[in-house]
C-alpha cells in the first residue's frame, strides 16, 4: 500500500511548497528501496532538472597538499591523528605550484567548468592564496575556482576572493565537533565569511553514515536552502585505512540518494545544480579519501571523457 501522505509531500515540492522540518523527517525514516522513496527521487529529479535546466556538469578537484590536519575529522586519510599511525610513509605534502597548474590548464582545455582547489588546514594560508593566485592568472576567466579549505575570517574570505576564487565548498558536517575537532560555530561563521565576501557557495549533507541521526540529517537538509548554495548534494562516509571513525560505517547508497532528493525537494529550485546528480567529478593530487586519484594527463583526459559519457547516459546535456 503506497503512502498518500508521502506522495503529497513530493508533489507539493514540485509546485513550491517545500516539506516543513516534521516532513523531512518523515521522508528520512523511509525505507531507502520502498516505492515511496522512488517517489520521492523521482519527484526530486524532476524538480532539479527544471532548476539546472538539464544541464550536467563536469567538476575536477585537485588536492594541493597532504599536510597532516589539525582539524582531525577522524574519517579523513590527512586528519593528523591517521597521519600519526602512518610515520613510515614520507612522500611530498604540497603538490609544486607548477603541477596545480598544469592539472588546471588541462581540466580548462578539457571544457571542465569548475576547478576545486582542495587543502588542509595544515597548509600555510598564504601559501594556498598563492596557489589561488597562480591558477587563476593561468587559466579562462570562464573557469569557476572553488576554494576548499579550512575554516575562513572574514578577512581571509577576502582575500580568497581578491586571490581569484569565485566559489567555496564548505560544510557544516553530520558529527561536526564530535567526529572532528571543528567547532561548528567556526563552521557558521564561515558561511557567513563567505556571503559577506560575495563567494558563491557549494555545500552538502556529508558524511552520511549508517543509523544517522535523524535530527541532526534534517537539520542540515532544513538549513539548505537559506545558504543560498549555487550547488548542493549529499555524499557517504568513505572509510579510510587506520581511521577510528567509532564504529560508524557507510550508509547503504539508497539512503544516501533518498537524502540528496529530500535535499533537494526541500531547497526547490534556490540552488540550480546537484541533489539529483548532474555533477560528475574528476580529481588529481592529493587524495584525502583513498579513492585513487589521477596523475597523468592521458588518465585524466580519458576520466572526464567519461565523466562526460556517464552525465549525459543520466539524460544530462553536458
Ligand atoms: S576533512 Fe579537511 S578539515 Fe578535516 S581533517 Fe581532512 S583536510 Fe582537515
């Protein structure tokens, strides 16, 4: 028996009322496999292609170093406290400025549209500006740098853009303060940096694992939409080696799709990319999640021609 009460909530998303808090709730206690959440995805994908008009996107990440991370979020490979298990590895832990570059000029003649520069807060500041900098005289103004780092004042947020970014991922993470050593108003404040400095912001509902807690998913779904995101989504615990994450372990990928589609019903169409797809990314440099970055051009090129493939096999236009 389908549930009447959950298909209303989807449809009225679709015509612009997004679901109160109680609902979001509702929809996150669904059986991730149960008709009703194929609904619900159903309906988001609806709603997130009229708010990106179709159009997919391939975004590349380049890791500009591997210091070990004083912010110790335990479920990443750089936190400072996995570092410490792994002494016998050395290894270089900024990627040369020339390289960055390099990765950039490519993913840019490879019509990428975004390029995220990724660091740790272990890397010096004014380095990163620096590599900010470097990119940016080096590459088409019509190619979005994303600054990805740590915790930003409102100083420094300026400076990143006076640097050349014109986007910044940043989150407020499930667990934020518990599974990391980050204060989560360090966290809200950045965002606040942020806007103030006129960087358009990319977020998501990460790291989602099993048994979430519930509140705390709908919380940062219900906070979405008044961040005024260009683009969003939601991502897995990826397990790293050695890392103590207390048990937790990946949500199953049905939960994680279910909450991008409640994300997404629940900001309408105030962020225009993500929640649904619609992004596929491509990632050189320093890898904090294990998943095997690209190193040589040839393997880079072939990922974004498949990166290509698979958006538009989603029934995006890339
Ligand atoms: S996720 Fe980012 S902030 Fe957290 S430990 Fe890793 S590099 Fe540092």
């Amino acid at each position: 028996m389908v549930d009447d009460l959950i298909m209303h909530i989807a449809d009225e998303a679709l015509a612009g009322r997004a679901p109160e808090r109680a609902d979001v709730v509702r929809l996150l206690q669904l059986d991730p496999y149960s008709v009703e959440s194929a609904y619900i995805c159903a309906r988001a994908r609806e709603l997130g292609m009229r708010a990106c008009a179709g159009r997919g996107y391939v975004y590349a990440q380049i890791g500009v170093d591997s210091n070990p991370c004083p912010e110790n979020c335990r479920f990443c490979s750089f936190a400072a406290v996995n570092c410490s298990k792994r002494t016998s590895e050395a290894g270089p832990s900024e990627v040369p400025i020339g390289r960055i570059v390099h990765y950039a000029k490519l993913f840019a003649d490879e019509g990428v549209g975004l390029v995220s520069l990724m660091a740790t807060v272990g890397l010096d500041f004014e380095r990163y500006l620096n590599m900010v900098r470097a990119v940016r005289a080096s590459v088409p103004d019509s190619l979005t740098i994303m600054a990805n780092c740590g915790d930003l004042s409102a100083e420094q947020a300026r400076a990143l853009k006076s640097a050349g970014a014109n986007a910044a991922y940043h989150a407020l993470r499930l667990g934020e303060g518990t599974i990391t050593d980050i204060d989560p108003v360090q966290r809200k404040l950045t965002f606040r940096h942020l806007r103030l400095a006129g960087i358009p912001l990319m977020t998501g509902v990460e790291p989602v694992w099993r048994d979430a807690d519930v509140d705390e998913l709908a919380d940062r779904i219900c906070e979405i939409a008044e961040l005024e995101p260009f683009a969003m989504g939601a991502c897995n615990l990826t397990p790293v080696s050695d890392a103590d994450v207390g048990g937790r372990q990946p949500a199953l990928n049905g939960f994680v799709r279910l909450v991008a589609a409640i994300a997404r019903l629940t900001c309408g169409e105030a962020a225009p990319i993500g929640g649904i797809g619609g992004v596929a990314w491509v990632d050189a440099g320093c890898d904090p999640r294990e998943r095997g970055y690209g190193a040589d051009d040839a393997t880079l090129r072939n990922k974004i021609a498949a990166a290509k493939r698979r958006l538009a096999l989603d029934g995006f236009s890339v």
